[in-house]
C-alpha cells in the first residue's frame, strides 16, 4: 500500500486509530533510516580526518614533528601510567 492510498478521506475515516499507527510506522522507519545514514556519514568523515592529519604529519618541518610525537608519547605514556594504578 503507499502513501496515496493511506491519505485518501476514505481510509482516513475508516479506519482513523490505524491510519495514524501505519503514518506513524513509516516515520519511524524514515527517521530512523535518515539517523543510521548520518551517523555512517560522521564515522566516514572522522576516519577521512584521520587519515588527512596522518598524512599532513610528513609535510612539516622536523623540528615541529618531533615536539608533536613527545607530546603524544608523553599523553600516551600518562594513560597508560594511570590506567595501571587504577
């Protein structure tokens, strides 16, 4: 059944409790497809990110690098020290 035939006064007023269920049924199904598609959308961009700041890395003086990879052993390091004595 599509969507004309359920808006038609006819089946409107025939049947007004499953008229609404059914409108209600496909909105949920509609909403709830537009929300997986967007949170797909959001993973493939993080991961797009990811791999644009990965590849920027090799671009920059070294000097600067260098200081970017302690920053990160030292975070890394600080996790790992605190996950241990937890």
């Amino acid at each position: 059944m599509d969507l004309t035939a359920l808006e038609s006064k006819q089946n409107q007023n025939a049947f007004p409790s499953q008229f609404s269920l059914v409108l209600e049924l496909i909105l949920h199904d509609i909403l709830g497809y537009f929300e997986y598609y967007v949170c797909l959308l959001r993973k493939l961009l993080r991961a797009i990110c990811m791999t644009a700041c990965d590849l920027s890395a090799c671009t920059k003086p070294w000097e600067i690098q260098l200081e970017i990879v302690k920053v990160i052993y030292q975070e890394f390091y600080a996790e790992v020290s605190d996950s241990d004595t937890q």
